[in-house]
C-alpha cells in the first residue's frame, strides 16, 4: 500500500500523533508529516483546513482528527 498524498499535521509531545505515524508505518503507507509546534508555515496551513487538533492526517478532501484505526483505514 503506497500513498503519497497523505499528509499528518503533528505537534510536539503529541502522543497520539506518534500512534499515527507508526500505524501510518506500519500499514506501509508514504506520507508527509508536518510539524505544527516547530514550523510556521505547517501551522497557518493546519489552521486553515481543521485547527480542532493534532494529529490531523488529510488525504484530498478527507481528514481524520485523531488517532481512529477504523477511519485512518478508510482514508487508506
């Protein structure tokens, strides 16, 4: 499984965000991941499509606020 438009919005001490990554890992799935709490431009972009929360995974149109096996599978 290789996708290359995934995109993980993360911020720093996020646990749940490092559960993302590795299940993103695991599952075999490229992504981009961008650093909400150390890059100015990854966080007024975050803000702009979803600023609920981290970690954020966004694939097109979708997005997934959290960490959701369920729908992190769907957006696979």
């Amino acid at each position: 499984m290789s996708q290359t438009d995934i995109t993980v919005y993360v911020s720093k001490g996020c646990t749940y965000c490092e559960q993302v990554i590795t299940y993103l890992e695991e599952r075999g799935a490229s992504h981009t991941i961008k650093n909400v709490s150390l890059d100015d431009a990854a966080f007024k972009e975050w803000k702009t499509i979803n600023p609920m929360g981290t970690p954020l995974t966004v694939k097109g149109e979708q997005q997934v606020l959290g960490f959701n096996k369920d729908k992190l599978d769907a957006l696979l």
